[in-house]
C-alpha cells in the first residue's frame, strides 16, 4: 500500500513583476495513514504553502506530490476539486463559516453538489454535528455560538465527507486555553479512534506536543522531523484543568 503523502523535490516560487518568492525548497517527505502530524516553523518558514499543496489547494512549481499514489500534478482543476471533497477537510484558524447560514447548512456544504437524497444529506450533517455535541445547536447562526462551538462546527464540516485526512490551519489560535485543550482531545479521538490522519500547523509549542510528529520548517526547508513517543494526553489534561467560569461552551462531545 503506498503512502499516503508523499512529496519529492517539492518547491514552490511566487512570482511578480519584481519579486521571488521561494517559499518551498526542495521538500522531499513521507507522511502515513493515521499519523498526527504538527508543522512549526516562523511565519514565512513554508509550513502554510506545505499545507496548500498537500491539500490540493495550490500547485508546486516543481517537484511530484502522491497522494495514496497518485500524482496530483497530472489531475484537472475540477479533478483536484473532486479529490479535496472526497479525501480531505479543512479546519482553519477563523473558522470560515458563513455568518447567515445555520450551523448545520454550514456542515453541509461540503456535500453541496453530492447527488445523494437532500434528506441522507441533512441527516449525515446532523450526525457529524452530534459527534462534536452541538445537536441541538444545529439551527443557531455562528454569531450565536462561542468560538469553541464555532470551531467544532468547523470540525463536523470537514468530517461529514468521511476524509481520511483532515488539515488544520492554526486550528486553535483564536481560541482560549481550555477550549484549545477541548479541540486537542477531539482531534486525538479522531486519530486514535477513526484513523484519520490530522496535519496541523500551530505556532504553539503546547498544542504541537499533542501530535506524534513534529516537523520544523524554516525558510522553505524542513529544519527537524521527529517523533514523538508519548504525545501530551489532552483528555487528562482537561480533567486536571479548572472549568472556565463562564461554562456556556463547555458542550459534552460525542465520544467518537
């Protein structure tokens, strides 16, 4: 079985009238199914143009990117589309949830040009949002919800596909310490329990320690790759953690 992602000699230029911009040099980098990855690295060190390209989101300038051994390079626009869709979702850092939809019109978008029934449709969205614990948030607005709640909204949107990978950008930099703490474990359990593969990138040492591998970029290079033998357990913490006095986004989650 080949690997699941799998860079070599990648490396992206930006280019405009009068600047060069080499934001990655050469990586070459294996990454298996069900590992738990976090990039490092500066802002400008290549760790959010590594997470583009291996999302299909942006096409190296040089080099193969495999994906489960395909060479994406080859693909259309329309079949990188079509591949995101069926075997990645995406967590960022703001959430990127549309302000006048309900929580669960944004779980679904993803499914938005599926062909199934309208009905399978609406009940495997209200599954995902069951399994972050926001069921009976389903037809609040974002405004209407924390920033934790918002980025398990965001969690239910990209798992309600069923990808096997899941890419989070600065996934809890806009969030407090409990709830980054929360969002660790969700992830964890997604790792441990569905085997999905979770390449996150943070600036935060802490939340980087929850992964089994740390990758450090710096200008375009990975600079360190090691793993980790014992992750940070974020379900232990969050027993040893005080509960936020304002307790209105501390929702149960689904064991997943």
């Amino acid at each position: 079985m080949p690997a699941l992602i799998q860079l070599q000699g990648v490396t992206k230029v930006y280019r405009t009238s009068d600047v060069v911009v080499r934001a990655l040099r050469g990586i070459t980098l294996t990454i298996d199914r069900g590992e738990f990855v976090a990039l490092m690295g500066p802002s400008g060190s290549g760790k959010s143009t590594f997470l583009n390209a291996v999302g299909c989101l942006d096409r190296p300038t040089a080099g193969r990117y495999l994906l489960d051994g395909l060479d994406v390079g080859h693909l259309t626009r329309n079949q990188l589309a079509a591949l995101r869709n069926k075997k990645i979702g995406f967590v960022f850092q703001n959430f990127n949830l549309l302000p006048r939809t309900t929580a669960l019109a944004n779980v679904e978008l993803p499914m938005l040009y599926w062909r199934g029934p309208v009905l399978n449709r609406r009940q495997r969205a209200l599954a995902a949002l069951k399994m972050m614990g926001l069921a009976e948030y389903a037809d609040h607005h974002p405004n209407q919800l924390s920033g934790g709640q918002q980025q398990r909204v965001a969690i239910a949107r990209a798992l309600v596909n069923r990808p096997e990978i899941i890419l989070a950008d600065e996934p809890t930099g806009a969030l407090d310490s409990r709830t980054s703490i929360e969002i660790m474990a969700i992830f964890q359990r997604l790792n441990r329990e569905s085997g999905i593969t979770l390449v996150m990138v943070t600036h935060e040492p802490d939340i980087a320690a929850h992964a089994s591998r740390i990758i450090r970029f710096r200008d375009g290079r990975i600079l360190d790759d090691r793993r980790i033998a014992i992750p940070r357990n974020a379900d232990r913490e969050l027993l040893e953690m005080p509960l936020l006095e304002d307790a209105s986004d501390e929702q149960e989650v689904v064991a997943l």
